[in-house]
C-alpha cells in the first residue's frame, strides 16, 4: 500500500521465483488496494524467457577460452570440444 501511495500504478512479478500460491497472495494483496482506493493499478507478469541449454564437454572439467579466442554454441548432442 505505501508503494501505491508513494506513487506506484503497476507492479512487476516475478514468476520465475516463488510459489503459485505467493503470487496469488501478492495479487489479491494489489487488488485489494485498488478496490478500497478506487483507482487501477497495473499488473505486470514477468515470465521466464527461453534458457540456452548446453550439454557437456569432453573435458570432464570444463573448457577455459583464451581472450578473443571463438566458442561456438549449438545444438548438436555430441559432447563437445
């Protein structure tokens, strides 16, 4: 609520962390203040972007790159090198 007062319309959530059952708390939490100040107030859902996957390398410890040296990512399932 004092976000809202202090002049905040729209407010941002996290759905990448968190349970389903905390957002709904901060949801009707939202609501709740704008029912009893009669004035909107924005819901933003941030959801979780696609994530690179990559698989595993030859190298059971890694692989180091050396500065300006190329590295390519793709989607081969072949262990790589």
């Amino acid at each position: 609520e004092q976000l809202f007062l202090a002049g905040a319309d729209v407010f941002r959530l996290n759905f990448s962390h968190g349970s389903q059952e905390q957002k709904l708390e901060l949801l009707q939490m939202i609501r709740t203040v704008e029912d009893k100040y009669s004035h909107p107030i924005g819901i933003l859902g941030d959801l979780q972007g696609p994530k690179l996957r990559v698989g595993e390398f030859s190298n059971p410890s890694g692989e180091y790159l050396e500065q300006g040296q190329s590295f390519r990512l793709d989607l081969d399932s072949a262990k790589g090198d």
